[in-house]
C-alpha cells in the first residue's frame, strides 16, 4: 500500500532550532535551582490539566520557551495530520495494510454513522459487542449464568498473553476496590506450566470460569494454555462428581458453561468446544497492547460491572478528545511526547521510569512496557528506510515507596540521565491511620519529597553544614537535575485509569510520528517464535532437527537431554 513517507525530523529547520536550544542551555548550565527562583512563575507555565488530571512539567530540563519548539517541531513533522489520518481510519498501520482505530473502542453511541472505515459503521459495531458483553456480563454477575452444577461463578480465570493479558490485568489490579458482585479474576499468560499450576491451585472448577483470548484462536501459548484448562476442569469435575466419567454429553456441556471466548475464528472456537454464541469479536484494527477497552476486557466488564466499564471507556474518550483538539503548544500529550524525544535524541537518554504512587498500579509499568517498546522499538521507518535517530525507550518501574528502597540510588546519584513520570492519587479507597498520622499523607510526602530531591539535589556545602565528616561528604551529595513529570489525580477510579492508558497510548503514537515509525505493527516478535517450532522437535527426540542447529543451540540441548529427570 502507498503512503505518504515521513518526514525526516533531523533535517528540518525545526529540529536545528531545537538543537541550538538545546546547545544554548548546555553552555548555560542547566539549574533547576536557578531557573525556579529566577522565575516565579515557572510552575504556572509549565502545569496542565487534562480530564482531571494535574501535570507538573516544572521539574524537566526545560524552560517555558522550549514548549513552542516542541509544538514547532510537532508541527513539522505533521502531527496533526497524522493524528486525523487515524482517528479517520487511514490505513497507517503500512506493514500489515490496516486501520489503526483503537480510538472507535471509546467512542459513544452518539457517534454512530460518523466513522465510516472500509465499508464498516466502526462505532455501530463496537457498540453491538459491548452490548452483547455487558449482557454476559450481568448475567454472571447475577448468577444467572451458572456453572454446570448450578453454582454461581466466583473466579474468572482469563487466558492469553501479550496484550490479551497485560491490560485486563493491569486494570484488574488497578480496581480491586471496585470489585463489587463476588467474583475475582485470575490471569494466566506464560507457556510455563508453572504459571497455569498455580493459577488454577485451589480453586473450585464448579464456580470458575474460563475466558480465552485469542483474535485468531491460534496463538500458541494460549491455545497450549486453553488446552490444559480444559484438562484441569474436566478432571475436577470428574474427581468431585460433578460429571460422570466417559461421559461426553456432559463433558461438552461442561465446557460449555465454563468457557468463553474472544476471538473472531468461530469455527476454531467451536472446535474447542465453546459456544460461537458465546465469543467476543474484535477487529483487525485493534492492536493487541491497544486492546483492553475491546472484548478483551471482557473479564474486567464481568468483575467490576458494564456501568464501572463504561466509565473506564469515558476516560479513553475524554483524553482522545484533549488529544485531539487542544493546540500543541498547550496539549500536554503532545508534550509530553515531544519531552521523550527531547530526553531520547538530544540529551541521548537510554530510559523512562514510571513510579506509580499507587500499590494498586504495581502493574502499570509493566503494561507500558509493551505498549511502548513493542510500539517503538523500531530501527525501520514506516516507508522502509532507516531510522535517522535514536528510537524508543526503555520503560521499567515499581511503586513507590518500594522502589525507594531499591533502585531510586541509580536515579538519584549514578551517573545515568533517567527521566521519571511520578504519578500518585489525592484520595485513597482504604484511609489509615498510624496513630494521629494519616498514612496516606505520610505515602504523599514520599510522591512530593523524591521529586524535589531529584530536582534540586544538595551541595557539598549543604552536606557539611550537617555536620557530616569531610571524608564521606562527596558521597552525600546529590548534584539534582533529575529531571521528572508529576501526574496527579483526585482519585485512582475506572475514569481515571482509562485517562492513564489514553495517555501513554498517545505519547507513544507522538513520538513515533517523530521518529517516522510504524508504532502499530510488531515484526521484532516473529523471529524467535518460528525458530522454536523449528527447535522445539530437536529438545527430545529429534536427531536431524538437532543437526540442524548452531553449536550453541546444539550444546544447550544435549545438557538438557543429559540432566531431564521425567
């Protein structure tokens, strides 16, 4: 398919106004300290507010003229029209020749009829599953839907990996406060026996429930997976009674009732067992790491509800609107975005932290792992040719306060540039208190002291005046000029994660726009998942396939063989 070629940033006019900016603060010298008392109103020009989220851009290793640059070069490179071109439905996925419309998944009803994309009423049909979703939904919720001994369901287990696993459980994690029917969820991803094991370690095959999430109904790890579960519970069901042994009609029925699926393979999901009418479709421009607003949510609209659903989807929405339509030169995603590329290209940083202030985002940083690494890490631009920069980020991170106590040392005194985007909640679903101390509060004081830390540091001077001996005082230095993000918001609700994910899903189409990818098509998975079908057969039985591999390859398998004991 033609398409336009990108624009190669490096060489317009844009990118050197914005390296002699760069050059001019360098000679300078770059102070946080300074530059926050010589204007006052710093703080004013550099926050934001999108949904109900607060940003602070205060702390980064810019000044308030640097926005402009970054809008100018946004600008450059065509973002604007980029961002209408898959809002629209162009096909700017190049590689695989699709739509990229994860934003239709938020759209609502209103919006019917207005996004026409090959032929195919975008938001009607995205509406049309959400309405049989919810169905099934409240159906469980209420125990109409049962399992095959007539008990309600208590534990949804979903099986697949990738984006079909990293995003419901993210969120799952994320809302557990607003688990509201009796019903929990399970998420199992890994081929690793040992995760379906313990997965599935005491629970009652009579109130779980199956969900299995494959577009195709083909995905190795979890076809493999589903398989094994099926075993499981037609095993469980067995030993309690539940069905009589050898009994087949009761066997399908069972599967029946206790598997589900999302997938658009019908006659695959019949196959195995499940009901086609109890399979959740999605498209093929849906991106799997862009896909837990889809069916692939399915698990978390059973948990937490459709209204609790809905409102996760308002929050998409409400930053794809701001995304949309605010000026770059005022649109925090895009610049954030632009900020990323600042830090990527021109201060030539290796990676991104995340730190949610938040224990019930512990799986945040995981999930923008793949949404951006598999998005970005790319060396190829869209229309074939190299890369002419530094692309993609390193994205990794742990809650605070924990990673305090952990890896904070490298951020605060080791000799890499790592920017970090701090994010924390006003309100808490579970308010403590230590004694007259709100412990909320004292978690905050953490969120706000870590930032001014990293920002402005302490001098050799400061350090002394503690009385500190002079022999240790250069190791209690901190020279500051970390640079990071503050986003803070009123509360960690279904709205609120759907701003999050909307976020970070923008920022990384941003920067990808810069740098001329493809952020939608993910070629770097493929290699090694082919090479071990190729390899699996030579692990225990097959000499000539063994033959057929590297030394290295061939060695690691005659170990494996020597030392297997079952």
């Amino acid at each position: 398919m033609a398409i336009n070629p990108p624009v190669d940033a490096t060489q317009t006019p844009e990118w050197a106004a914005l390296q002699k900016h760069y050059d001019e603060l360098q000679a300078e010298g770059i102070s946080l300290k300074k530059w926050f008392a010589e204007d006052k109103t710093r703080v004013e020009k550099l926050s934001f507010e999108a949904g109900d989220l607060h940003f602070d851009l205060s702390k980064n290793l810019i000044k308030p003229e640097t926005l402009q640059l970054f809008a100018n070069l946004a600008k450059a490179v065509k973002l604007d029209e980029r961002t209408k071109a898959m809002y629209t439905g162009v096909h700017i996925n190049n590689t695989e020749d699709r739509a990229v419309l994860h934003t239709a998944l938020r759209r609502p009803v209103e919006d019917e009829g207005k996004y026409i994309v090959d032929g195919q009423d975008t938001v009607k049909d995205v509406r049309e599953v959400l309405d049989r979703i919810y169905a099934f939904a409240d159906d469980v919720r209420s125990g109409k839907w049962t399992g095959i001994t007539g008990r309600k369901i208590e534990t949804v287990v979903n099986i697949g990996i990738g984006g079909s696993d990293l995003g419901p459980v993210m969120v799952y994690e994320a809302l557990k406060p607003y688990a509201d029917a009796g019903i929990s969820a399970r998420y199992i991803s890994n081929i690793d026996p040992n995760d379906l094991a313990e997965k599935t370690k005491g629970l009652d095959p009579e109130t779980t429930l199956f969900i299995i999430v494959s577009k195709t109904f083909t995905t190795l790890e979890t076809l493999t997976n589903a398989r094994e579960a099926r075993t499981w519970l037609l095993e469980e069901l067995t030993a309690n009674g539940a069905i009589a042994e050898g009994d087949e009609a009761q066997r399908a029925e069972a599967i029946k009732k206790h598997f589900v699926a999302v997938s658009t393979n019908l006659e695959k999901v019949e196959e195995f067992g499940i009901d086609p009418a109890n399979a959740f479709g999605f498209w093929n421009w849906v991106g799997g790491r862009y896909s837990v607003d889809s069916a692939v949510g399915t698990s978390l609209a059973v948990v937490f509800g459709p209204a609790r659903f809905e409102e996760f989807l308002h929050g998409f929405h409400e930053i794809d609107e701001y995304f949309a339509n605010t000026p770059f030169e005022k649109n925090v995603v895009v610049l954030l975005g632009m900020l990323n590329v600042w830090y990527r290209n021109f201060f030539k940083v290796a990676s991104h932290a995340v730190l949610p202030y938040d224990q019930y985002l512990h799986r945040f940083p995981a999930y923008l792992q793949q949404l951006t690494m598999e998005s970005n890490g790319k060396s190829v631009r869209w229309d074939g040719t190299p890369v002419t920069t530094e692309t993609g980020e390193i994205f990794w991170g742990e809650p605070g306060t924990n990673g305090q106590h952990a890896f904070y040392q490298l951020i605060h005194q080791g000799t890499q540039l790592i920017p970090a985007d701090f994010i924390a909640f006003v309100n808490t679903p579970n308010p403590t208190k230590d004694g007259d101390q709100d412990v909320h509060e004292l978690f905050l004081g953490n969120y706000f002291a870590q930032t001014k830390a990293l920002a402005f540091g302490k001098t050799a001077d400061e350090v002394r005046a503690e009385g500190t001996p002079e022999e240790i005082v250069p190791a209690r230095v901190f020279t500051g000029n970390r640079p990071t993000t503050s986003i803070f918001g009123v509360a960690l609700t279904p709205f609120a994660v759907g701003e999050l994910i909307a976020l970070y899903e923008h920022i990384t189409f941003v920067e990808g726009t810069v740098w001329g990818l493809d952020s939608y098509d993910q070629w770097g998975v493929e290699l090694g998942k082919q090479l071990a079908k190729q390899i699996t057969p030579a692990i225990s039985q097959d000499d000539e396939a063994l033959a057929a591999q590297d030394a290295s390859t061939q060695s690691l398998i005659q170990f494996y063989r020597k030392n297997r004991e079952f």
